[in-house]
C-alpha cells in the first residue's frame, strides 16, 4: 500500500493502523468522500476567483460611469446667451441640437 491509501498522518479514520481497504479489496467509502471533498473546495475556489474577478471589473466599470461628462464650451456660451436674452427658445433649442446631436423636442403648433 502507498502512503495516499492511508488516512491523515498514516492512520486511518476506521481504527488503529488498517489500510482504508476493506474486505475483498474494495475501497471502504472514505477515500471517496476526501476526493469529493477536494473536488468541491476545489470548484469553490474557482467559483470565489470568477466572482472576484466579476466584482473588480463592474466596481471598474462603475467608476468610469460616475464620472460627468466633460462640459461642451460651445453649449456653454450656448446657455449664457440665452440666459441674457440674446437667443429665442426656438434659436436656443435648434442650436443646441445642432451642437449636442440631440433631436430638438417638438414644439407644439401655437
């Protein structure tokens, strides 16, 4: 018997010293339950490294996102004109569809 065949320590988890081979040569069911469990914390640990890994990128992602846009000059002094009069509402919303290249809102018939 090699020394993987025995428990921990070279003692078996039946009693004394017995190789963890029972009668007939079969294996006694410990053995099995030890690569089960070393399968399972094995899947667990890859399980913890993906979710890991999934949790830094969207945290990541999340940064990048809270950050404002950075400020169009041009809209800027787009908005200062019409805040002093300069510009009519119709003028300011064309203009600003113009310089955003966002369709401007319709304008009711009056």
């Amino acid at each position: 018997m090699g020394p993987g065949s025995r428990g921990f320590g070279g003692f078996s988890a039946l009693s004394g010293n017995a190789p963890l081979v029972g009668r007939g040569g079969y294996d006694t069911g410990v053995s099995v339950l030890a690569i089960c469990l070393r399968f399972l914390i094995w899947v667990l640990v890859i399980v913890a490294i993906v979710w890991l890994v999934r949790l830094l990128i969207g945290a990541m992602k999340g940064r990048r996102a809270l950050a404002p846009p950075l400020p169009n000059p041009a809209v800027a002094e787009l908005e200062m004109m019409y805040a002093r009069g300069e510009v009519t509402r119709i003028d300011y919303l064309t203009r600003r569809a113009d310089l955003s290249g966002v369709p401007p809102p319709v304008i009711p018939a009056s």
